[in-house]
C-alpha cells in the first residue's frame, strides 16, 4: 500500500513526462527559434538595400518628364524653320537635343552615383577652369558671336558656352564655403571677403559678354543659398538693395539694356521693333486659350516668334498646349522644388543641405526668371527654360547639377530620417538607467 501511495496507483505522475518530453514531441518554441518555421525571419529583408527615397523618385521624374517634353516641343517649335530656311532637314534640332540629352543622362548618372564624394575636392578647380573659359570668350579670335553677344567657345556645331559653367561652379563654391565657415554668413565682412568678390567679379564678366539674365541668376541663386544659411534679415536686405540700384544703373547706362526696360514697361508702343519679340510671346500665349489650337498647329513658330525653341519655348507650349500645358510645366517645376528643398531638409550634413538648396535654387530661379519674361513679367534676358529649351550647354551642366541633387537624395535623406530615432533611444535609455538605479541591487540584476 505504501508503494501504491508513493507511485501513486501504480502509474507515473501526469506532470514528469510532461516536462520530459511534452507528449512524446518536441517542445513547439524550440523549432521556432531554430529555423522560424522554415522561413527567414521577417526583420532581415528590412535591412537589405531598401528603396530610393520619395524625393529621389520626384526628382527623378520631373527631370525625366521635361526632357521628354522638351524633345516634342522643340521639335514642334523648330521644325518648320528648319525645313524652310535652316538646313533643310525638319529634325535637325531635335536630332541635337536628343543626342545632348544622352549625354546629360550619362552625365546625371555618374553624378548621382560617384558625385557628391568627389566634388569637395574638384569644386576649386572647376571654379576657376570656368572663369578662365570665360575670360577666354572675351579674348580676339576665341570668342563666338551671335546675335550681337560673344557667349561661346568653339567652331560651327560644337559650341560652348562657359558662362552655365560658371554659374554651377559658383553655386558649388558658395555651397562649400559657407559650410566649411558657418559664421561667415552673420557679418558683412565675412560675406565679402570669400563669397560675394567672387560673385562680383563673376557678374562683371558676364555683363561685359553682355548676359545681365545668367549675372540675375547667380545673384538669386546665392541669395536664396545665404537665406538657407542663416544670414541675418537686415544684411541681406541691404546686399538685395544694393544689387538692385546697381542693375538699375547698368540697365539705364546701356542702350540695348535700356531699350528691354522700356520694351518690357510698354512692349505694344513699339510692337515692330523692340516690343517685337515680347508682344509676339503674349500672343502666342494669348491664342492657346485653355487647350491650345493642337501640338505642332503653332503659327507664331513660323517666323514670328525669335528664338521660339530656345528661350521661348514655353511661349509655343502656351500656344499649342494651352493654359493646360503651361499649368502641367509648372507641376513638374515645382515637383522639383519641393523635393529638392526636402532633400536640402533632410541631408546628413551641411555642406550637402546647402548644395541641394543652392542647386534646387538655381534650377527654379532660372526656370521663374524665363517664365516671367515669357509672359511679359519682367524684361527679356534671354534666359532658357531648365531642361526644355534647346541649348547643349546648359542641358548637360544642369543634368550634371541634377545628378549631384540626386546623389544628396539618395545617401543624406536615409540617415535624415533615421535621425530622429537616435535621441528618443538615448532618452529612453537614460529614463531606464535612471530607474535601474533607484532599485535595490538584486533587483536592478534581475531588470537587466
């Protein structure tokens, strides 16, 4: 009876082979931790490579979506000259911008990919390689000539002109300076020491070229580079109206400047001659009405309208596209904008936040400037729409500034977003320690 009581009836306790072996199978966490159930845990393919950030892919489209349109639009704005009076073949322009446009891809990716980590060290050197190209346009023999302005290196179908070089080059210097002295931009001294000499004596190049439109350019574009920067209010009110006596001065000095002033005040006084181009935009731009009279249907292309694929392309999109085509370029400009002032948000470092500002600034300023010179909102200075106007120069040295605009959203916006999470980690490990420290001893190693 006693060996009864103890084995309790002759039968082993329910709970031992319970412990021992769970019913005769495996314990079910066991495998679990092993293999997972046969399948990788769920957390590794999250830190495989993830995906381009949302504002590389709007940035990236934008720029993709411009150059698409910027081929059926100068096509349909040159075509017809070029079969009637040019070189007799109606794709001539559209053959070179395509083949332009290659080159910028190539370019836009070698940037995105390898840019940002050498243009440190090759920003000085490009800096000054673009003031000597454009000193050189200047000298007997070199310079090219065209339409009363000598702009271009260079003979026949391959022309340079240095002048896009140079205003990338000085957003790049700009960018890396103001970064590498941070308390530069709070003083006027520290201003005009580095920066706005340099600036200055890239503006009076360009005005003796002449080319007022690319000097209004750089200012803007630096403007908006010393507002992402920091520099007081009242210094760059001051610098903002000094540099607006100053083209003042120089538009009234000039005659042809002078001429575009008062062309621009009152273009339909002088319709035929100096209100010519201004009025024949705005009527194009008048004649589109909402939907357009029809892509490639434009009449003002056909000898009325100078320079209609170049800096007046947007002026035949108005006319055959209508208020929906302009409406539908302006989206995508400030598509890149918007993204591009995120990107400048959200970088890892300063140096990067100000080169996307000071590119995404050129880029818009010099999209803004064409779009209200087109539509009669300021005076005509000969600026190309970014990406759209026909222009080998300026479409490739912009895919390449495009490209390093990219390469800041592909590697800063990553670590930008996981910066938030650094110190809400460190104050939730200060709020524990603090805790573990009030418990008593064994306590704290049990919490641990």
């Amino acid at each position: 009876m006693a060996r009864k009581h103890r084995s309790g009836g002759g039968q082993p306790p329910p709970s031992r082979p319970a412990q021992r072996s769970g019913g005769g199978q495996p314990p079910p966490s066991r495998p679990a931790q092993r293999s997972g159930g046969g399948q990788p845990p769920p957390s590794r393919p999250a830190q495989r490579p993830s995906k381009r950030p949302v504002e590389y892919s709007i940035l990236y489209t934008a720029t993709l979506c411009l150059l698409a349109g910027g081929a059926v639009m100068v096509y349909s704005a040159s075509s017809a000259e070029s079969l009637l009076s040019g070189s007799g073949d109606a794709s001539f322009y559209l053959k070179r911008y395509v083949m332009f446009g290659l080159v910028g891809l190539v370019v836009l990716h070698a940037a995105s990919r390898h840019g940002l980590a050498v243009i440190r060290s090759l920003t000085p050197l490009l800096l000054v390689a673009s003031f000597a190209l454009t000193v050189a346009v200047m000298l007997p023999g070199l310079g090219v000539t065209v339409n009363g302005a000598t702009r271009w290196l260079g003979a026949g179908p391959l022309q340079f002109q240095p002048s896009e070089l140079l205003k990338v080059s000085i957003v790049l210097y700009a960018a890396q300076l103001l970064a590498a002295r941070p308390k530069a931009c709070k003083t006027l001294g520290g201003l005009v020491k580095p920066l706005l000499l340099v600036v200055g004596a890239a503006c009076l190049l360009l005005m003796k070229q002449p080319d007022m439109g690319t000097a209004m350019v750089i200012c803007f574009a630096v403007g908006a580079l010393l507002v992402v920067a920091g520099t007081p209010v009242r210094l760059l009110g001051g610098i903002f109206a000094a540099l607006t006596m100053a083209a003042m001065l120089l538009a009234i000095v000039e005659p042809y400047r002078r001429e575009r002033l008062t062309a621009f005040l009152d273009p339909f006084s002088d319709a035929g001659d100096t209100g010519f181009q201004a009025v024949q935009a705005l009527t194009a731009l008048g004649s589109g009405g909402l939907f357009g009279v029809g892509l490639g249907e434009s009449v003002q292309k056909i000898f009325y309208l100078p320079e209609a694929h170049t800096d007046m392309i947007l002026a035949i999109i108005g006319e055959e596209l209508g208020l929906i085509g302009v409406l539908g370029t302006i989206v995508l400009y400030g598509m890149i904008g918007y993204a591009g002032l995120r990107t400048a948000k959200m970088a890892r470092d300063l140096h990067s936040k100000l080169l996307a500002a000071g590119i995404t600034s050129l880029i818009m300023c010099q999209a803004t400037l064409n779009f209200f010179a087109v539509m009669g909102m300021a005076p005509l200075t000969g600026i190309p729409l970014p990406f759209l106007s026909y222009g080998a120069t300026n479409l490739i040295v912009l895919m390449g500034a495009m490209g390093l605009l990219l390469n800041v959203a592909a590697t800063g916006g990553k670590a930008a977003r996981r910066a938030p999470a650094k110190p809400l980690l460190e104050a939730l490990e200060g709020g524990r320690g603090r805790r573990e420290r009030e418990l008593p001893g064994r306590q704290r190693r049990a919490a641990r």
